[in-house]
C-alpha cells in the first residue's frame, strides 16, 4: 500500500486547484499498490469541502429515440445500431412539458432533455428555447439540453430562453474517438462546447468508459473535461445493449470504476460529478461507494436503459448518509413513493441491461404511475 503521504498529496494538490500528475494519476488507476477505498476517501475529502454530503438528482427526457444519421457504434440509436429500441419522432410540447412536471415533484434538481440527431436545424432550436422558457417559468428546477452539434447563433438563442447548461461529451479521449465515431470528430465535439461557452450557458460534458480505452485514454479525457471548463461531468460506464456494432471492450470492475470516479474528483475537483449510466450494472453492491466522489446521480433510468427505481436510489442516498439538493425533502419523498402501489412493485435490483418500454420513455401517455 503506498504511504499516507501519497493520499495526501493527492487531496492537497486538488484543493490548491493544481493538476496531480499524469505520472499519479496512472498509479491511481492502475496501481494495486493504491489501495483503492483510501483513494475514495481522498476523493472525499476535495467532494465534501465543495459540495458537502449534497446529492442533485438529475431525470433525463429521451425526448426522441432513434433517427440518428451519425454512427457512434456504443449507441443504441445510431444509425448503425440494430438494437431493438422503441424509436419515435421528438414528443409534441405537452408531453414534454408533463414530464417536467413529474421530474421536478420527483426531487429532480435538473431536468436534461435528449434530442437524437446530428444536431438542430433553426426551427427546432426556437422549440427548444421556447421548451425551456415555459419550463422556467413554471418550475424551480434548472434545464439542460442534449441535442447534437450546435453553432454559437444557436446557443446563443438557447441561452436567451434561460437554458443552464449545454450537454456535449466527448465521451472519450482525442486519440481514442476515431475508433469509436466517423461521421463526426472529436474536435466538432470541441466547436460546440466552446459555442455554448461563449454563449455563457455552462458545460456538461462527460466521458463513457469500458469501450477498449486504456486508462492513458481515461487520464487524457479527464484532463480534457478540465481543460475546457466542464462544471458538469457524467461519468458513464458502457452498457453494452445488443445490437450496437462496438466489438472493442474495457473490462469494468466497481473496483475500477470507483478508482475513475476518484480520479475524475481530483482531476476536476469542483466540478458537479454525476456518477451515470452503468452504475447499477457495473458497481453492483458497492454502488453507495460512488457517492463518496460523485455529488450527483441520475434516477429513473437512462437515454434507453432502466436503472434502479426511484425509492432504491433515494433510499440509497439517504442511508449513506447524504441529503438531496431539491425543493423537496428526502424523507418526504421517500414516504410518497413507498405509499405508491406501482413503485412498490418497481423495486427490484438491476442485474443486467434492460431496454426501456414505451411506459418509461412516455410515462406522460399513461392514465397513472410513479410521478
């Protein structure tokens, strides 16, 4: 086990805002010598002094799913992909709308709509600011908006109508991105998360691990998000859904996966860290563990995928002992959903990957169910 005075190092170079070295950076993730739940602890310490025991609870929208024309062959929706996906065309207003409402009453403190597709034409990007505006005013809840490549004229716009934040990630390093996209490079990632900084609407924009990246691809992407001024980063890890054409694959471990996290805390050491798809399947029992680094989660599944329900996951923050960053308080909402019949009946652990219905990528065309 390395010394005491490694860890330390490591926690006091993040607080002074100076980058820990490529050279400690690898020993945190592949050294077995760095005990791993000592690295957590370290990450702990730069998580607290930024963001205490707080937990945002972010409820992402799979406004459309399916209608991708770029080939990322991870994901379930490009065009490339034969996975067996409920594809529809973007939902009308009143739908997304609804479900606005039912992310905020769930305690989400960020409401993230996804729009497949190579990115907006002028016509939907007045759609989205007027999405955003209408949800604005009705909610206290902050926006975030996934929609593809966009132009400064563009985020410009979004940002007039209130937008938050912008989501683009880079998913992974420069090197790496060839071997996972070619209709689009890692650098027209780049132009649009520079747009929307320009823009001023904060960045969200994280990373997917487990696609044959080796951890120089997980180094160099941490250092990246860091780089362009990401103050939101979802760490995913793959969930390999059948159908997608990737064939290159990084094994994950929860060991590893907490190591990723831990390191990603020290390397971004403010940023708000969103522990994301793949928890369930891939930090199995120890998945309380991902809080000691992240500050942040999603609840009720993913872009196509389930996750946990919405009790197991304000359960299992409450018994870390973390509070939620909501309107709303945990005990409270525990106590609601617990009383619904339909949410009782959810509750049963993910053990591998399952593609979401219809019920629960439109849950606003059902006459009831768990808000």
């Amino acid at each position: 086990m390395e010394n005491k005075s490694f860890y330390k190092n490591l926690v006091d170079t993040s607080l002074r805002g100076d980058l820990i070295s490529p050279a400690d950076a690898l020993k945190c993730l592949s050294d077995s010598e760095v005990d791993w739940f000592t690295l957590l602890n370290a990450a702990f310490e730069v998580r607290q002094y930024y963001w205490g025991r707080s937990v945002a609870i972010h409820i992402i929208n799979n406004a459309q799913n399916g209608h991708c024309p770029e080939d990322c062959n991870y994901c379930a929706q490009a065009r490339t992909s034969e996975a067996d996906i409920e594809d529809y065309p973007i939902k009308d207003d009143s739908e997304i709308l609804d479900e606005a409402r039912r992310a905020y009453e769930a305690g989400a403190f960020r409401y993230c709509m996804v729009f497949a597709g190579r990115g907006p034409n002028a016509k939907r990007v007045e759609r989205l600011a007027g999405l955003i505006a209408k949800i604005k005013s009705n909610y206290p809840i902050e926006v975030c908006v996934s929609a593809g490549l966009m132009n400064q004229e563009a985020t410009d716009v979004l940002k007039r109508a209130g937008l938050d934040r912008l989501n683009h990630n880079l998913n992974t390093s420069q090197s790496h991105y060839p071997k996972i996209c070619s209709t689009h490079s890692f650098e027209d990632r780049l132009t649009t998360l520079k747009a929307a900084q320009r823009s001023g609407i904060g960045l969200c924009s994280g990373a997917i691990f487990g696609m044959g990246e080796s951890p120089s691809d997980v180094i160099e992407v941490a250092y990246k998000l860091r780089d362009v001024g990401a103050v939101s980063i979802p760490v995913n890890f793959l969930l390999p859904i059948p159908g997608t054409t990737l064939k290159t694959f990084t094994p994950l471990s929860p060991e590893y996966c907490l190591r990723i996290l831990s390191l990603f805390r020290l390397i971004n050491p403010s940023s708000e860290l969103r522990v994301a798809a793949g928890r369930e399947i891939h930090l199995r029992q120890l998945q309380a563990f991902s809080l000691f680094p992240a500050n942040s989660l999603f609840m009720e599944g993913y872009l196509n995928t389930t996750g946990n329900s919405a009790v197991q996951t304000l359960q299992m923050i409450k018994d870390a002992g973390f509070s939620i960053d909501s309107t709303h308080e945990l005990d409270d909402l525990l106590g609601r959903l617990e009383r619904d019949a339909d949410c009782r009946s959810q509750t049963s652990q993910v053990e591998g990957v399952i593609l979401k219905q219809l019920r629960d990528l439109r849950p606003s065309k059902r006459v009831s169910g768990c808000s």
